[in-house]
C-alpha cells in the first residue's frame, strides 16, 4: 500500500476551528486543507503535514515535499 493510500485509509474530518489556529512549524504561515482532506499545506515551505485519524501531524519527521506540480496546482 503506498503512503497517500495509508493516509486515505486513516482519514478522519479535522475541525475547520482547529485548522484556523494551526500554523506550519516551519515557515509560522497559515496552512491549508489539500484537496483530498488528508493532509495540511504549507505552500511558504512547499511541505504537506498528513492528518491521521482526524490529528495533523505537525512533525517534520512526518511530513513530505511537495511535488512541483502539486505546487504550482496550489498556488
């Protein structure tokens, strides 16, 4: 199974209260829901934080780069 399938089979709705108050741990910018609602974005570190039963993962460790397509689809 590969590791966007993992997160999809984990998925849980995150409060929209809890995503207006959590910024990236890197670049202290906003972040926003992808599309498929599994993960969070910072475009400002061009990062993806996966949400995991319904909790952001706001590690480093845990997050993955954003391709450049996945970028530029973003912006």
């Amino acid at each position: 199974m590969t590791y966007k399938k993992q997160i999809k089979a984990h998925y849980q709705p995150l409060d929209t209260k809890v995503l207006e108050l959590l910024v990236c741990p890197i670049s202290k910018t906003a972040l926003i829901l992808s599309h498929d609602k599994t993960a969070l974005i910072s475009l400002a570190a061009r990062i993806a934080f996966p949400i995991r039963d319904g909790v952001p993962l706001l590690s480093i460790d845990e997050s993955y780069d954003l391709s450049d397509e996945e970028y530029n689809r973003l912006k």
